[in-house]
C-alpha cells in the first residue's frame, strides 16, 4: 500500500508558475503546463474532502513495465482512514495516469487476490490513455465516472473478474459463426471471458490454453501476437487492444497498438 505523502512547497510552487490550458497538447509531446491542466481538471470534481497530494510527469503506471513517459496525480480523502490487518493506515485514494495514445506495456503478473495491485486501463481519447490505481476508492461512489468525464475519456468499462461481459456483435466478426472453424481459429470463443469497445480501443480477457498430457504449453508471446494479429485484421476500425490474458491464478495485461 502506498505511504502517506504531502506535496512539497516546492511543487507547489511548481504548479503555480505553470500557466494553466484549457485542453492538452497532443499527448505524444507532453509539455509542463498538461500537468497543471491534469490537476486542475481531476480537482474540479473531486469531493471537498478530498486533495491532491502528488503530482508528476514520466512516469508509468505502478505495475507496468514501458516507456516512462506521462503524467501522473495523486488525490486522497482525508476524512477516511483504512487500517490494514498487517498493522498500518492509509486514506483513500486515487492515481490517475495519462499516457500517450501510442503507448505500449505491459503488466506484471498477478494474482486473483492479492495485496498488491498494479493499475487498470480507465478510458482512452484521441489524445490520451489512463490509468487509475485506488484503495478505499469505494468511498467516492462514482469516482471513475467523474474522473473520465473530467478528463473527456471514453470510459472502457471492462468487466471485473467475477463478472465478464462479452458483446456478441463484435464476437461475431472476430470468430464469424460457430463450428469447428471457429474452435481451430486463435479467437476461440469459447476462451473469451470478456470483449468490449469504446471508440478505436478493444478490450479483450481470454484464457491462456494450459498443457494437457506432454503437450507443451502455448508461449505467452505467441499466443499475444496471435490474438492482436486477429483483432487488427478482422476489426480495421480498432486502433489499441487491452488485452487481458487469464490463467487458473492469476491474470496479465499488456496494451497493443496496431503497426
């Protein structure tokens, strides 16, 4: 979990002498004042309990591995406190990221339960992809929402783990009609837990093949190339896949950009 933190009179300073926009430059050349622009736009919706406690730039989300290029806000209540059973405290909190719109990762493995979690994918725009981190979030209800509709992102709702939504009508066009052609192909439906889109980004979990008998097992690189290869050829409106790969315990996700 993370450790309490104050913003500095130094980046306090920082943010001040910044002049402040009305709308990012394009992502791929993050300047300074997209920082103020990061603050001003989470802290306009944020509860009143709430605060900005850090803020910082080239920086990738906590998790994953990939170019440490973006942005980064930290904000927390300050009227919950968590005691956690290993015996420390911590407020709810939130941290939002903004990455390039041709940014590319990829996240460490994890466990189904675990203390440590890295971020997820929040929205995307034509200039943006973020991600958010949170523990005791819960207590801004609708905390996502409020943050993707204060940084103008097309929220990817994908499914949590004990409750995945497919949409068949994109399904369909990956994998075309059921029967043994679709049981051969890379996209076998029936290893699709979740397939979502918003915009030129998909979101797709799949369940990694495990080895039976002395077959050997599938290398999680081919099987990524495999599927990203079908979901660029079969959809040419989809720009960036959030691929989330599944095994028995535990999960992994990268984010892929079409060539």
């Amino acid at each position: 979990m993370r450790s309490s933190v104050r913003v500095p009179r130094v980046f306090v300073a920082l943010l001040t002498a910044m002049s402040v926009v009305t709308t990012p430059a394009s992502a791929d050349q993050i300047r300074p004042a997209d920082l103020r622009w990061l603050v001003d736009r989470v802290t306009s919706v944020m509860p009143p309990t709430w605060k900005v406690v850090a803020a910082d730039s080239m920086r990738a989300p906590i998790g994953w591995q990939g170019e440490t290029v973006g942005l980064c806000v930290e904000i927390e209540d300050t009227r919950t406190r968590f005691f956690h059973p290993r015996g420390f405290h911590y407020y709810s909190f939130y941290r939002v990221w903004l990455m390039p719109p041709s940014w590319a990762g990829e996240m460490r493995e994890t466990p189904y339960v675990a203390d440590s979690v890295p971020a997820y994918l929040l929205g995307a725009s034509d200039d943006w992809l973020a991600f958010y981190h949170t523990a005791g979030g819960n207590v801004w209800h609708d905390g996502l929402a409020s943050l993707c509709a204060a940084l103008e992102l097309d929220r990817i709702s994908y499914p949590s783990l004990s409750n995945r939504i497919v949409d068949l009508g994109v399904e369909e066009r990956l994998v075309g009609a059921a029967g043994d052609s679709a049981v051969a192909s890379p996209l076998n439906p029936l290893r699709i837990l979740g397939l979502l889109g918003a915009g030129p980004s998909l979101y797709l979990e799949y369940v990694v093949p495990e080895p039976q008998g002395e077959a050997p097992a599938v290398e999680l690189s081919d099987l990524t190339a495999q599927l990203a290869a079908a979901v660029f050829s079969s959809l040419p409106e989809i720009e960036s896949l959030y691929l989330r790969r599944c095994a028995s315990d535990s999960f992994t996700d990268t984010i892929l950009q079409r060539d």
